[in-house]
C-alpha cells in the first residue's frame, strides 16, 4: 500500500494540454497479415499536465471535453494508497505518474518498485521492426537476404531479441507460397543473428490450427521463443495445440492478449493454455498492469505488454519492467521524435538502460511542445 503523505494534498490540477508529437522510424514498415503498410511516420498525443505549478508529461488519448472536466480536481482526489491512481484518472495515469516522480525527484521504476536500484537498471527488449518488407520480391531467397539484413540492423543497434511477423499466405502471397517464405525467413533470421538471440513470431491471426502446427515443425531448428496470436483467442484450439507441443517436444510459447482479446483470455491462461498475456501497455495501463501481474504470478503465467506503434511505450515499458510481475521483454519499436530527447536511454547486448533520472526519463521540449499545443493541440 502506497502513502502519499509526503504531497500537498490541496494541489489542485491547472491545466492539461495535448499535442500530437510526430516523427519517423528508421526504415518504413511493411504490412503485417491482416494490414497494408504501416509506413515509416510515427505520432502519439503527449499531454502535460501542472499541478501545484509542477508539470508531468505522458501519454494520453483523453478528449478536450474530458480533460476540462479534471480540472480543480485536488491531489488528494487522485492518487489512491490502494491502486495509485483513481479509476477517474486512468486516462491520464502517465503524465500523473512522470508528475509524482518529478515531485518525488524519483525514477517510475523505483517510484513503482519501491525500492531503490544500487546500480544502473537495464532490462530485456527485443526488436519489433520485422515486417512484410519482401512482399515485391518473387524470389523467396531474395526475400530471406533482405530480411536478414533487417535483422542485422537491429543486432548492430544491440538488439538480441527479434519478433518476426509472419502470416503472408492470410491475405498477402498465395497461402502456401505464403508460409512457405514465412517459413524460410524465420530459419533465414536464425542464421544471421546466431543461436544466441531469442526469436518469436507473431502472425496476426493470420494462420488457422494446421498452419501453426506445420509452420512450428519447420522451424523447429530455430528453436522459437513463442509464437503470438497463431489464430484468435479459442480456448478448444489453444488446448489442442498444446498439447501437440508437449507431444513434439516443442518449447515454444503461447502468448496472446493484444488488440480484441477475448474476454476469458486470463482465465485460459490460468488454466494453461497460454504461457504470457500482452495486453497494450499504454491503452490497459500501467495501474491495472501491476494488478493483473500478481493475479497471473499465482498461476506462473508471464506478462508481455504489446507496444508496437508505440514510441512512447518503449520508454514507459522500460520504467514499469521491475514493477510488473513477470515481465519477459519490452517490446521497443525503434523510432526518433523532434522535442523529445531519449538519450538517456540506450540499448547494448539486448538489453536497455534506464536513466535514473526524474520521471519517465524524457527530455521534452517546452518551447517546441508549447509551439505544436498553440498550432494544432488544445489546452484547458
């Protein structure tokens, strides 16, 4: 339980601004199996919001009229000794929290975890870029070569964890041209990054019960570290397909939750069927990420919170890892923002280090923000 004793509790909140931050990722992003090209721009709404004339930044999708509605509210209306922050303010629980630590003058991670780090804190990521980007070549050799060479762009960054879409013959290839190269660029990657890199897969839902199981046989020789969303969330088929893994002695994971999960997923979970949850971290939330963490450490199941299109999430996901129970890898999903320095943050030998800095650990700039707020954001 949480005490907020040491804040005055009469700060009330001023104002709240959005504005949507752009920018680029390294290279355009190709389709996944159920979308066109996700292209190279990137954005997301950063708010700030200023209580007690102290601002915090986050991540935030809240409307105009919602955010008017927060202002006068006091400190001692949101925070909760029980979950953080009160459900009314789950929608801004980001900037309140990078607010908390920058008046605590503490780090999120050591904010949440309670405890401070006696050395630099680095966590597990892995590189989420790896998409479609071969749908023009004809030749599935051609289209192992360029992927590799993705692969090893992120290597050379410090990645050693690679997540693989996969699902081409869904709606993109012919399906079993389809797999076949889907099948071949995933033992194409094994063989560039070496045996000592984790590596997964994600097909969108774009295989059925049959396709899973072939394109797992034959990749075996990669020794894949999970396989997410094989097929929608269907308790029968999860069952079924575990139990061929124990069968073919395949260690491979089950992992699921992202976008329209369905409802009982946790449940399936606790029941077996599927190893880690992903929910998105931003859009579920870090409050309620620390709650359903202890639900699913009862049961040995892992959290993996979603991040891809999330710039933001990178650097939120890296603060929460040593407050959520069972977190395997930050997703990171490598990109640059004008008026945002992340240079505290870096990444070496698969692993980033966190700045122990004040907050979230992001550098923002005031004046540019401010300039994008009056442009083509709002304030209240």
């Amino acid at each position: 339980m949480q005490s907020f004793n040491d804040l005055e509790m009469n700060w009330r909140i001023e104002s709240i601004e959005q504005a949507v931050m752009k920018g680029e990722r390294r290279r355009l992003a190709g389709c996944n199996a159920r979308l066109g090209v996700h292209g190279k721009e990137v954005g997301f709404p950063l708010l700030r919001v200023t209580i007690g004339g102290i601002s915090g930044y986050g991540w935030s999708r809240i409307s105009r009229e919602d955010a008017q509605a927060l202002i006068g509210s006091s400190v001692r209306d949101m925070f909760s000794a029980e979950q953080w922050i009160e459900e009314r303010f789950h929608a801004i629980q980001f900037p309140l929290l990078d607010w908390l630590g920058q008046v605590r003058q503490q780090p999120i991670y050591e904010l949440l975890s309670g405890s401070k780090a006696a050395s630099a804190l680095r966590v597990p990521c892995y590189d989420t870029s790896l998409y479609f980007d071969d749908l023009h070549l004809s030749s599935h050799e051609d289209a192992v070569r360029l992927l590799q060479e993705e692969a090893m762009q992120g290597y050379d960054e410090g990645f050693r964890g690679f997540k693989i879409k996969v699902g081409r013959g869904a709606m993109h290839m012919d399906l079993m041209e389809g797999t076949k190269r889907d099948i071949a660029i995933v033992n194409g990657i094994r063989d560039a990054v070496g045996p000592e890199c984790n590596i997964s897969i994600d097909a969108n839902n774009g295989y059925n019960l049959n396709l899973t199981k072939h394109v797992l046989s034959e990749t075996a020789q990669s020794k894949l570290l999970w396989i997410e969303e094989a097929f929608h969330e269907d308790d029968r088929l999860y069952r079924n397909l575990k139990e061929w893994l124990a069968e073919k002695q395949l260690n491979v994971l089950i992992t699921d939750g992202e976008g329209l999960a369905a409802k009982p997923i946790v449940e399936w979970a606790e029941q077996g069927l599927i190893d880690a949850i992903q929910y998105d971290l931003k859009d579920y939330g870090i409050v309620n990420w620390l709650k359903l963490s202890k639900r699913l450490a009862r049961s040995g199941v892992k959290a993996a919170p979603h991040n891809y299109g999330g710039f933001y999430g990178n650097y939120a996901s890296a603060q929460a890892y040593p407050a959520i129970e069972g977190f395997m890898f930050v997703e990171w999903d490598e990109a640059q923002i004008p008026g945002i320095d992340t240079s505290g943050y870096s990444i070496q030998d698969g692993l980033v280090t966190v700045p122990s800095v004040p907050g979230f650990g992001l550098h923002i700039d005031a004046a540019y923000y401010e300039g994008l707020v009056r442009s083509a954001g709002w304030r209240v």
